[in-house]
C-alpha cells in the first residue's frame, strides 16, 4: 500500500492584518510521500497567499527560511506601524499554512495530500 502524502510547515511567520492592511505571511511547506518531497513557499497577504514549488534542488535551510521571513515580513510591519497600528512576526497557524498548501495541490494537480 503507498505511503500517504503529508504536508508538514517548517518555517513561517505572519503579520495579522491591521490599521487597514491584509498582513502578510511567508511560509515554507515540505509534502512528502511515496512519490518523494516537494517542497512550497506559501507568500503574501495573509487573506490571499499565493503558493510556488521550489526547484527540487532547493537546500532545506531553516535559518535560512527564518532569515527570509523576517526580511520580508518586515514591510507589512512597518506599514501597519505608519497607519498607527501595532504588528510583529508571530508563527502562523500550521494548520492553515499546510491547508492553503492541500488547496493549491487539489486545484491545480487534483492531488489530495494529508
């Protein structure tokens, strides 16, 4: 019997929405199972992220990936600051991150993943 395929967040942050702005998130999903891994990159405002698939030959670094969060969340912040509000990075629901990754595989490969 095959392997089921299970999606599993290794690093992320998001910035909630605030002060009028959507927030944002970066997040990085690893889907694994009898067919090998894949691994996404889960980005942008936080009501409508859009999701990629690494080039397989991508190094797993999660430093790297916490870097690059903080790097790119760092905008949304600094807008929700402006417009008088207060943000920070928090670690989004993995759940949600690893649900919005299911989504995208159903729609676009019609693979249903765990």
């Amino acid at each position: 019997m095959a392997k089921a395929a299970k999606a599993r967040m290794l690093a992320g942050g998001i910035v909630e929405p605030g002060a009028g702005t959507s927030g944002a998130v970066l997040a990085y999903v690893a889907v694994s199972g009898a067919r090998g891994s894949r691994l996404f990159r889960v980005a942008g405002p936080a009501n409508a992220p859009q999701i990629h698939e690494l080039a397989s030959e991508t190094t797993v670094d999660l430093g790297r990936f916490d870097r690059e969060t903080e790097s790119e969340l760092r905008p949304a912040i600094d807008e929700i600051v402006k417009l008088g509000g207060m943000a920070a990075i928090a670690k989004p629901s993995p759940e949600w991150v690893c649900a919005e990754v299911r989504a995208f595989l159903k729609r676009t490969e019609g693979i249903e993943i765990g």
